[in-house]
C-alpha cells in the first residue's frame, strides 16, 4: 500500500485532526482528497499548489481594499494606496475586506451591495 501512495505522490495528513481538516476543506483551504480504502490521502502537488494560492489571497496585512468610485477604481493591499485614491474624491466608495477573492468579487458586483465609507 505504501508503495502505491509513494507512486502516486499521495500523502496523509496525520497531524491534523478530522474535524480541522473538514473545516478547512469546507473553507477551501486544502483541495478534494482522494479516498484510497476509505482513508482521505492528497496529492503532494496539489496541496503545494492549493496552498501557494491560499497565500497569495492573504496580504501582508491581512486586507485588501475596494475602491469603486475614486481616482483610479480597483482592489488595493495596501491602505495608504488606498488612500489616495479616496481622500478628496467627492463621495467615494471603498471598503475594506480580508481576502484578495472576497475583495475581487465586491469589486465586480459594485458598491450598492456593501455598506461603503
């Protein structure tokens, strides 16, 4: 058996418990296991690349900033960009959010969905 999760690239996540990993598969933080006897293994592969994505949504800071009316309208990971794109713009409309898709998403769905500043 081990011979044929190694040919695979399949690995287990032992460490974590069920519950956690159930967590985080519902979040989408880790990728749809295979089941081999029942038992969840992952590719390699693809959880290094599930988790390079997972941190190239997360800034430095933990934000990412919309901004729908202003100089230059777009998402933003930096406030202070952000603020220069709102600060003297009559009524602008920005938001703050916590992941890059969250923001992406808000951005394309335009500011009346959200409480804006």
């Amino acid at each position: 058996m081990n011979e044929l999760l190694n040919a695979l690239e399949l690995i287990e996540l032992t460490e974590t418990p069920w519950e956690t990993l159930m967590e985080q598969l519902k979040d989408g933080l880790i990728p749809t296991p295979i089941l081999v006897d029942g038992m969840p293994y992952w590719k390699a592969s693809e959880l290094q690349e599930h988790a390079d994505q997972h941190v190239r949504n997360i800034s430095d800071k933990g934000a990412f900033y919309v901004v729908w009316i202003g100089y230059k309208p777009g998402v933003y990971a930096d406030w202070e960009v952000t603020k220069k794109q709102t600060e003297g713009y009559p009524n602008a409309k920005f938001k703050k959010f916590t992941r890059r898709t969250e923001a992406e998403q808000a951005f394309h769905k335009g500011h009346r969905k959200y409480r804006t500043y």
